[in-house]
C-alpha cells in the first residue's frame, strides 16, 4: 500500500514539475520595436501576433527567435532591407483584409515611427 501512495505522489510530482516548465516557456516579449532604418523604428505588438497566428513560425520561419536579429541580418546581407516588412508583415495583413478579418496596418507610415 505505502509503494501505491509513494508512486502515486511520484507521478503527481512529475506532472506539477512538467507543467510548471511548460509555462516557464519563453514567447518573447509582449511588445518591442523593430528597427526600420531611416523611415524610424517599428513599434510591434508582439503577443497580439501570437494569440492571433498561433504559430510561431509563421514569422520565425523567416528569422529566428532572437531580438535585433532582423537587424543583424539585414547587416549580413541575409535578409533584404524590406524583406521582413513587405513579404512577411504586410503581405499576411492584405490577405487578412481580402478576407474580411481584423488585420495590421498595410502602408509603411502606418508602422514605422520616426524618431
């Protein structure tokens, strides 16, 4: 009997542990702004992004999980100057209007900020 409860808090201990680290997960932070060159800096609604994709990679499949990593790499020449902005952002926000959906701003002016 004492082996039964002994397994039994085990288990239960393992469990706790295994949800207590799943929500331990790092998402970034909730909003940050993305350098946007000379137009000015890009104000992003991070958390928004991702109750409304769901996937990460969605993005992140252009760039990995990093902050200023956009910015890196356009320095490195792996990433054109606009390429995040209009292939990725812009172009989800218009087949979010084509839809009828809420969607994001779809001009440069309506994200970038200048300084």
């Amino acid at each position: 009997m004492k082996a039964i409860k002994l397994a039994i808090v085990v288990t239960g201990l393992m469990i706790f542990s295994a949800v207590a680290t799943l929500a331990m997960v790092n998402h970034g932070a909730e909003q940050f702004a993305i350098d946007g060159g000379s137009k000015g800096e890009v104000p992003f609604p991070h958390k928004i992004h991702q109750e409304i994709l769901g996937d990460c990679n969605a993005c992140h499949d252009v760039f990995p999980m990093e902050l200023g990593v956009i910015k890196t790499m356009k320095a490195e020449k792996k990433l054109k100057r606009k390429q995040v902005m209009n292939k990725t952002c812009i172009k989800c926000h218009r087949a979010l209007k084509s839809k009828g959906e809420s969607y994001g701003p779809i001009s440069c002016n309506d994200c970038h900020k200048k300084k």
